[in-house]
C-alpha cells in the first residue's frame, strides 16, 4: 500500500496573460501552469509526486542505476 507524501518544496511563481506559471527552486525541471495560484500549487504537487514516481504500480519495475561519465 502507498504511504501519505509530505514535502516542503519552494516553487517559483509568475503570472503570464492568461495562466499562473511555476517551477520548483530545487527540481527546475519540474514547472507546470494553473488558472489559479490555488489549481498552480495542486497541479504542481501532482507534478512533483509524478517525477517521483511516488504511485508506481506493481507492473513497473525500479532499479537504481549508476552513470559514468
């Protein structure tokens, strides 16, 4: 069973001509858009748990791996 996520995350926010926009301080790769500062923040958290690939379902396997470069 999956356990409950709690993060503190810092995301940086502006608003464009129609959309608030959105990344996070530590994690810039991750930035998604909202109506509101309210659906930026819920689509953010969603983002974020994605990248994280915290609901991973029993068919994916996940394997650490290390890269020399």
């Amino acid at each position: 069973m999956g356990t409950k996520m709690k993060a503190k995350l810092r995301m940086v926010y502006w608003k464009s001509d129609k959309f608030w926009l959105g990344k996070l301080v530590d994690h810039p790769e991750i930035m998604t858009q909202g109506e509101t500062l309210k659906e930026l923040e819920e689509n953010m958290f969603d983002a974020y748990k994605l990248m994280l690939l915290d609901d991973v379902s029993g068919e994916h396997g996940i394997e650490e791996i290390i890269l020399s470069v």
